[in-house]
C-alpha cells in the first residue's frame, strides 16, 4: 500500500497546470513502477483513508487536525484510531471515549535529512524528528510501535541496529531478512510513506 502525500498531489498539479501534455502520461504511481509491483495507491485528499490490516486504525497522509498539539486534537474531532505523517513530528496519544472505547492518534515524525537544503525554505524545524513507525495486529486489535532514530541507529527487534541511511529499504530488508526465520504475516511499516505486508 502507498498512501499519496501533499508532496505527491503537488507533482499532479504542476503537471496539470504547468505542463498538461504531460498530465496521465507521467504520476508518481508510473514512476515508482507501483502498478506493475501490484501496489495499492490510495489518493490524497480529505476523505483518504485505509484501515491497517483489518483493524479499526486508520492510516491517512494528514493527522485531521494541524498545531502543536495535532495527535490529541485529530482524535478529538475524528473519534477513531489513525496513524499519519505530514507534520514531521513525532507525537502518540491515547483517550477514552465516552462509549468507553479507546482510540489512539500517532503522528511518525519524518524519514529525511532536516538540514538538507530542499528544506530552505522551512523556518523552524526544531520539532522536527526522525522516526518511523511498526503496526502488528492480532484479530481486530492494533498495536503500534514507534521507533526513534538518532544519528542514523535505531533500537528494533531488542538490537541496536545502525547506520540507517535510508529507513524504508533497510527495513524491507530486515523484514525479508526475519520472514525467511519466521513468517511474519500481519505487520505495517509506516514513515513518512507507508509500506505494508498483508
């Protein structure tokens, strides 16, 4: 699964606006070859939604709520479990509602390089954290894990794992690396792209 972020729609209105011969000739679904690997691409928008291995937590690109405290205030005006990315910053909250059920909202901070120069033009990235994010679930229930990098290591798995330069691949790799130990059927890796094995 691949769930479109703002940067990718923003490929799509460029080429629509700006260069409309090229709009459905070229997307991001066709440069990441994601059909011919049997991707499913859920699109960006409002309404983006996609539960996480059958279990009631959503996964969408944008928490339903921005600021600085968007975890808590996404699940005050959804109501439901959801897991994003979008604001760069790693936040994880849990709250009963008044039907008793409890919900969650985790937010998975970032896979890049803050001090990289695309990120120019942000002023304060000072919240910014480098993170990801491991979903297992067991019949309708999920449970999250969110694992900090620093410094390009990770904790995971009980292991210091270190020099992660590019989170997704290595934890592909690691995955395939476990699954050929024990089949692992029911997990998602979640960054700032979500990558899923169901």
């Amino acid at each position: 699964v691949y769930i479109q972020g703002n940067h990718e729609y923003r490929l799509e209105r460029f080429l629509a606006s700006k260069a409309p011969e090229l709009f459905g000739v070229t997307d991001t679904r066709k440069i990441l070859d994601l059909d011919i690997m049997g991707v499913n691409y859920i699109k960006y928008g409002r309404n983006q939604a996609y539960k996480v291995l059958g279990t009631d937590l959503i996964a969408r690109h944008e928490p339903i709520s921005m600021g600085i405290n968007a975890a808590s205030s996404t699940i005050d005006k959804s109501g439901v479990s959801i897991v994003a990315g979008h604001v760069h910053r790693v936040q994880q909250i849990t709250k009963n509602r008044m039907d008793g059920k409890e919900v969650s909202c985790y937010l998975l901070g970032n896979l890049v390089n803050k001090n990289h120069g695309v990120f120019g033009y942000m002023k304060n990235k000072d919240d910014w954290a480098q993170a990801f994010g491991v979903c297992y679930a067991q019949k309708k229930e999920h449970f999250m894990h969110i694992v900090q990098i620093k410094n390009h290591k990770c904790f995971f798995d009980g292991k210091l794992q270190g020099q992660i330069y590019s989170t997704l691949l290595w934890f592909q790799v690691e995955i395939l690396k476990r699954q050929k130990k024990e089949p692992i059927t029911q997990y998602w890796v979640l960054g700032s792209k979500v990558v899923s094995r169901e």
